[in-house]
C-alpha cells in the first residue's frame, strides 16, 4: 500500500511504478497477530526476536551471531532426537512423500467467495474461513416461499369446494369437489414439485438469486481448477 520506484541502474533515472490510491490504503488487508507474551517459544515473532532487534537497530554483525545461535541450538535438538530416536512430529505441517516438500496441514485452496465468506482468521495456528451460510439461507427463503404457495392454494381450494357446494344440489358435491381437491399434508418438496402441484413458480427474489448463485458456483469451478493448475 506504499509507492513503488524502479530505479534504472545505467542512468541513473527513477520511474513511478505504483502509487496507491486512498481507497486503495484503505482496502488493505487487516494485520492481526498474536500478543507476544502470548506467543511459545516456537512462533516467529518470539523465536527471531534477537535478530529482529538487531536488523532493525542496523547491525548486520550483530543479527548474523544471533541468527547462527538460534540455527546452532535448532541443529543441536535435532541432533538429540536422532541419538534418542525421537521422532519430531510438526503440530501444522505434514511431509508430502510425492513432492518431498512439507505442506501445512490446514490450507484452503478454494477461492475467496464474497458472497459467503465474511473474514479469515486465524486460531492455534489454524486458518479458518467465517462465513455467512448463503446456501442455507437461501434455502430457508426458498422454503418459505413455496410454503406461503401451498396456504394460499389451500385457501383458494376450501374457498373453491364452498362455492361449488352451494351452487350444486348434495348427490353432485363429491364430483364437483373433487376438481378442487388439493393434497391434504405435503411433506417434502423438491425443486420441481411447485410446478407439479399447480403452484407458481419461485417467486422472483428466489429465482434471481438461485440463477446468480449458480452463475458464482461455475465461475468458482473455473477458478478452482486454474488455482489447482498453478499449485502443481
């Protein structure tokens, strides 16, 4: 989010590769990192704090000693583990035999949806995804909606047997309502049921969210399978 210079080294001109824009600074992404006194021994922050220090106080001398310490005392350990037969089990990263590379045990491949992922976040050095459970909600409207269908055609038909039933003599009621029958209990419905009932069809909110989500779920496929294509 900072200006980016590229330096011509021949003549000794300098360019304006990138300069952000204010909305562009404010977009940036959150930094949320956990406090140090609560840091192991192990996490980042905590571990290279020696060398840290030392980068940032500009001795190069002394960051190099305290990084071959820390290496020294890392290389030590190991040494230990292989003379006690100790195996080292990583908390968040396994061996990958056919890469030979490790991998952390928890990534999320899959690309960012912002309809239905709200933030990430980090907790015990697992990455999670907080979401909004679009699909559900979605389908409790949906459900709703062909609900509210099925009172209404009830009504209509109750409406439909009492006019039938006073306009016609008794010997004739149980043909004339049986044209206005509808079933007495619905238990499940299914995509296609509303049509097949005689009900109309989604109402339009749900019709234009369903077409939308299954135009983001292809785009999501697409990406999908151009991320796994670069990974490999």
């Amino acid at each position: 989010d900072g200006e980016v210079h590229i330096n011509e080294l021949k003549n000794g001109n300098t360019e304006m590769f990138w300069n952000p824009t204010s909305e562009v600074r404010r977009q940036r992404l959150k930094r949320h990192i956990v406090l140090f006194e609560e840091q192991t021994d192990f996490e980042s922050e905590r571990l290279w704090q020696h060398v840290t220090s030392a980068i940032n106080k500009g001795d190069q001398h002394k960051a190099t000693q305290e990084k071959f310490v820390l290496e020294e005392e890392q290389r030590s350990a190991a040494r230990e583990r292989r003379e006690n037969g100790t195996e080292w089990k990583p908390l968040l990263f396994r061996h990958d035999a056919a890469t030979n590379e490790w991998r952390y045990k928890y990534e999320d491949l899959r690309p960012w949806d912002p309809l239905n992922d709200i933030a990430q976040f980090e907790k015990d050095g697992i990455l999670q995804t907080m979401e909004r459970h679009l699909s559900t909600r979605m389908s409790n409207h949906k459900t709703t909606c062909i609900n509210n269908q099925i009172t209404r055609h009830k009504r209509s038909a109750k409406d439909c047997r009492r006019r039938k039933t006073s306009d016609q003599p008794s010997n004739h009621s149980q043909n004339t309502e049986s044209s206005c029958s509808t079933p007495e209990s619905v238990q499940e419905l299914s995509d296609d049921d509303g049509k097949y009932l005689g009900f109309e069809s989604l109402c339009a909110q749900c019709g234009k969210e369903m077409n939308h989500l299954k135009e983001i779920h292809s785009a999501v496929l697409s990406l999908q399978r151009a991320q796994q294509d670069i990974h490999r």
